[in-house]
C-alpha cells in the first residue's frame, strides 16, 4: 500500500478518536451527576440564575418527546433504530470518498454523541442524565431551554457542522479517491 494510502486512510480513522472521547466524557460527566446530584435536584447555580447543574432524567428523546409511549415501544424507536442509524453513519463516516475531513470531524460528533445517549437507554432504565439547564429568559414563551448532556451539545454540533459544510463547503477536495 502507498504511503499516501496509508496516511489516507489514518486520517480517515482519526474522527473515531473524536468520537471514543465525547463518548467518555459524556458517560465520566453522567456518571458524576449521578453520584453527586440528587435525582430531580439543582446542583448549582452560576451566573445569577443563568446556568444550573442539574439531575434529571429522560425516558424520551429530545425535549422529552415520546417519555409516556409504551416501553418496548420506546426501546424500538429510541434504541434499535438509532443504533442502526448510528451503525450507518459511523461506516459511510469512515468508508466515504467524498466527505472532507471536516465532514468527517461532524459526523464523529453525532455518533459520539448518539452512542452516549444510547449507553444510557440501555443501562439507566430510570433514563439518559441530563444535567445542564440555561435560562431562555421568556424567550419564544420559555422559562428554561430543556436540560442536557454533552452527548446532546455533541449531536447539536455535528448537525449544524454537517448543515453549514452543506451550504457553505464545496467537496473538492475528498479526503482520498485511493481507498481499497
């Protein structure tokens, strides 16, 4: 194999390491939560009543969407199908010969952030740890903007990362045509 070829593709596998670290700071962040915060508590408060640390947890998905559907319902539609999403993502991530790198970077933070969120559906039967809740001051008839965790802010930020290398970024410059 090349060297280009080899180079190729270990920056085609870097995002992965990316993806392995949001997975474990978002897990050590959740696990602290746990046991530190009392479940349903507010942890801490900065900048006036701004930020909190909080303990909730999340049976549904985003903004607690489907929290009250059957459960295996919702192990079907918030377990077996985003894995399976997931699974997709993290092999077009890898094996694709178009996406940039930066393609590559946003779509390690979606599954970093979707594995996160699926270790704890599957071993937190109580629901994912969301501990991060900031005032929306009223804003679009808010108080607070829904709680949240890390593998939360790394989904948001790969979709916007994807959004913008949509409209902005041009797939000149693939990462490799040279991949076996």
């Amino acid at each position: 194999m090349p060297a280009n070829a080899k180079t190729a593709k270990a920056i085609a596998f870097l995002p992965s390491f990316l993806s392995a670290a949001l997975i474990a700071a978002d897990q050590a962040s959740k696990a602290w939560i746990v046991a530190n915060v009392p479940d349903n508590s507010i942890y801490s408060r900065y900048f006036g009543d701004f930020l909190w640390i909080v303990h909730t947890r999340n049976l549904g998905i985003a903004f607690s969407i489907g929290d009250s559907i059957p459960a295996i319902l919702r192990a079907v539609l918030f377990i077996a199908v985003p894995i399976c999403f997931l699974i997709a993502a993290a092999v077009y991530g890898y094996r694709s010969r178009t996406l940039t790198l930066f393609q590559r970077f946003a779509i390690a933070f979606i599954v970093g952030g979707g594995i996160g969120n699926q270790v704890d559906r599957i071993f937190r039967p109580e629901g994912v740890v969301d501990f991060v809740s900031f005032s929306m001051f009223g804003l679009l008839g808010f108080d607070r903007f829904p709680t949240f965790n890390v593998a939360d802010s790394s989904i948001t930020i790969g979709a916007i990362a994807l959004l913008i290398s949509g409209f902005f970024m041009e797939n000149k410059e693939p990462l490799s045509d040279k991949r076996s």
